[in-house]
C-alpha cells in the first residue's frame, strides 16, 4: 500500500506542475499577442505619418526639413 500512496503523490505533483506550467505558458502567449498587436499599431501609424509628410513634400525617414524658418513654417502647416 506504501509504494502505491507514494506513485499517487508523485503524479498528483506532476500533474500539479504541468498545471502551473500550462498556466505560465499561457500569460507568456498572452503577452507575446498583446507585444504583436502594439507594434502593429505602431507599423500602421508611421505609415499614416510617413504617406502625410510624403504628400506635404516634407522629408520622410527624419532627415533635416530647410534651415530657412519661412519655408518650413510654409510647409508644416497642415
């Protein structure tokens, strides 16, 4: 009977683990989508951004707009 109660308490642990494992598992994809959506939105808003500064004649990738203030302040507003 003793070797019987100790097989059971072996599994009864391991099946605990794996619970606490599926459990951590799943946060971790949870996380990992919630990353993936951010950045997604974040790829669609420079996109927005970049097809607005493109259409204004602005430089697009960040290089230097004119130093001349007129011409700038020409240009930027929207």
């Amino acid at each position: 009977g003793l070797r019987k109660s100790a097989r059971l308490k072996k599994t009864a642990k391991l099946k605990r683990i794996s619970r606490v494992l599926r459990k951590i598992n799943f946060c971790l994809r949870d996380k990992w989508r919630l990353a993936q959506k951010k950045h997604i939105q974040y790829l669609k808003e420079t996109r927005l951004i970049r097809i607005l500064r493109s259409e204004k004649g602005l430089p697009v990738r960040g290089q230097k707009t004119k130093n001349n203030h007129r011409t700038t302040r020409k240009k930027l507003n929207f």
